[in-house]
C-alpha cells in the first residue's frame, strides 16, 4: 500500500492551525504534491480530488458515510437529510425530492421574483451586502410566502457567514423562538394547505427539521454566489445578457463552489488506488481543487462562462455534490441566481473596488465588499 504524501505539519499540532486559518492555502500545498494526499486532523484525513476519486466517495455511500463529518459540527446542518445515510437516504430523499423539481418551483418563481424586486439596488452599493438582503427575502417568500418574520430568520442565519467557530457555537435561544416560529406556520399549513415549500414539507415527518436545515444550508451559499456574480457581471458586461445567466451562474459555481471541501467518514476499511482507508477516517473530496485542476480545466483560474456552452467533463464539477446526494436545493439555487441577476441585464452595472478573495468559512465566500454601481 502507498503511503500518503503530507503538506508539512506543525510539529505538535499536525495540520489543524493551518486548517483553522487557512484552509484553502493548505488544501493548495497539498495538492502540489498530488492528487490524493493526507492531513492529520486530530484524525487521519484523506483528501483527493479529480474524477475518480469524487466518484467514488460519492457513489459509494456504504463506505463514505455522512454521520461523523464536518456537517455535524454545525449545529444549523446537523440533522436531516444532510446527516441520513444508506440503506434509509435512498427513500428519504425520494420523499423531498418532488417539491424541489424545476417544475415544482417553477410556481414559486412569481412570489420570489415579487420578493426580489422590493430589494432591488440603484446607484453604488456592496453586492455582498445587498446579495444577502436579497437571498433572505426569496427565500423568505419560496419557504414561507413571506410569513417568517425578516428579523429574526436573519438573526438566525447571520452566524453561518461569521469565521470559525462562531457557526459552531449553540445558540439555544434563537433556535428556541425559530422552531417555535416554525411550528406555527407548520400546523396553519396542515390546517389550511398552500402552496410554498413549507407546505410541501410540514405534513412530513420531520418535515419542519427539513425546512430549517435546508433553510440554513441555502441562505450563504446562494448569497455568497450572487455576491460573487453580480461582481463577475460588472467586470465583464459582455455576458450581461439574459441568454447568458445560466452560463454566468455555472462558471460562477465553478471558481467559487460555496461547498468547497465535501466530508465522509470512512464507515470500513477499504481501498483506493492503492491506498489504505482506514476505518473511521476522514474522506474529503474537494470541488474547490476539482474545478481549479488545469488537467480538466483550460485556464482554470479565469472566469469563462463559454466554457459551458459544451459537454461538462463528468465528476468534475461538483458544487452541487453528486450522485444520490446531490444537493436538494440545486434546483431552487438556480432559481433565485438567475432571477436575482437578471435585475442588471437592462441598465449600467460598473466594479468600483473590493475584494473578491475567497474567504473560508461553514462555506466559501468572498471576503468582501464587493461595491459596484448600478444605473438604470
């Protein structure tokens, strides 16, 4: 068996300091050495990235396990279908899935769209700032018709932008009032229908845990993406146009996949090209590293929405997961991008200055402000 090759550690504390502060130069220094390598965690963690291994860990659910990752240090993404592994995830999700279809959310789109105009920017504002204004209502109206109160769902989901560990931190009162918030409009929707995403999910067991988990996992990562694009639509207008946007969304999600490094345990001992994994471990598959491969990618470091006008190379772009767990809100992301951005095709959208660095946290984003001026 090969042994695994290691950015270098520090000596008493292996790879945690740099994994705390600067996850993505780490995952960098160990790609250099290859496209497997190892960390010391406090535990053995493997990382790779690249088709193979991405395909593997996310097709083989029986040995990559969801329990004991990252997500169930983060008390927001501990539990649901984010945390339900083989053999039950299977008929798990085939009950989620039909209220986050295209087709389903396609009759959400006009109370979102409502929802987003009432936020719409003018003159010069920070796109980050703006991005999760913007996110917090959409979503307000695609969960809850705009019932939830504004203060306090933001209050809840503020946290999930701050640096490790803040998002890890319970915050036992807040998720008091949300779930008794939550409760509420679950039981008027038992009593009365409707036709939002809570209504879907309130007559399901567990169906309120869902709504909150997948609730608290779409706000940042879709923030963070809009943020992101509208920033790439003002520094390059020539992909302002409506045609464009699913292909600007995309390229987006691929230089900034807001899930930038996925987490397994390994639930038993096992084998990959030649490498043990060892029961217990941590497996870790990256999009960030995956989408930046120039073995997959022509320029990878260069914002080219053409390059999704033709066939994606398979496992090989992941912001969404892959496999029977790919994310379940994929569908809505794209929804509440595409309208999001489609407020800038008509009029001036213009970069003054910011910072588009990614900054790690629960997910990628950038570090901000983002300030662009927009002139209809």
């Amino acid at each position: 068996m090969h042994t695994l090759p290691q950015p270098t550690p520090h000596p008493r504390a292996g790879h945690l300091p740099k994994w705390g502060g600067e996850p993505i130069a780490l995952l960098q220094e160990g790609a250099a050495l290859g496209k497997l390598f190892g960390l010391n965690l406090g535990l053995q963690a493997i990382v790779g990235y690249g088709p193979s291994w991405n395909k593997r860990v996310l097709t083989d659910l029986e040995t990559f396990v969801s329990a004991g990752s990252f997500s169930r240090l983060v008390p927001y993404l501990a539990g649901g279908i984010i945390l339900t592994d083989a053999p039950t995830h299977k008929d798990r999700r085939a009950l989620l899935n039909p209220g986050f279809t295209p087709k389903a959310l396609e009759a959400l789109r006009e109370r979102v769209r409502a929802a987003l105009h009432a936020t719409r920017p003018s003159g010069e504002f920070d796109a980050l700032a703006w991005a999760d204004e913007a996110v917090l209502a959409m979503l307000n109206a695609a969960y809850f018709t705009s019932e939830f109160p504004r203060d306090l769902l933001h209050a809840f989901l503020a946290p999930l932008r701050s640096p490790f560990p803040t998002p890890m931190w319970p915050r036992p009162v807040a998720a008091r009032r949300v779930k008794r918030e939550l409760a509420e409009l679950a039981a008027k929707r038992r009593l009365l229908g409707g036709d939002d995403l809570l209504a879907f999910l309130a007559p399901l067991q567990r169906g309120e845990e869902e709504a909150r988990i997948s609730l608290a996992a779409a706000h940042d990562t879709t923030t963070h993406t809009l943020a992101w694009a509208t920033w790439h639509l003002a520094c390059f207008p020539r992909w302002r146009t409506r045609e464009a946007l699913k292909l600007v969304v995309k390229e987006t999600l691929r230089l900034y996949p807001a899930g930038f490094m996925g987490s397994r345990r390994v639930a038993k001992a096992s084998e990959f090209e030649g490498v043990h994994l060892k029961k217990g471990a941590l497996a870790l598959y990256s999009p960030f590293l995956t989408h930046r491969d120039p073995d997959v990618w022509p320029n990878p470091q260069g914002f080219d929405p053409e390059r999704f006008s033709g066939a994606i190379p398979a496992w090989s772009y992941l912001p969404f997961g892959g496999g029977e767990r790919t994310c379940l809100g994929m569908h809505l992301a794209h929804l509440l991008l595409e309208e999001a951005l489609s407020l800038f095709v008509h009029g001036d959208l213009e970069a003054r200055w910011g910072d588009p660095t990614p900054r790690p946290g629960v997910t990628l984003g950038p570090a901000g402000p983002l300030v662009v001026r927009f002139r209809t």
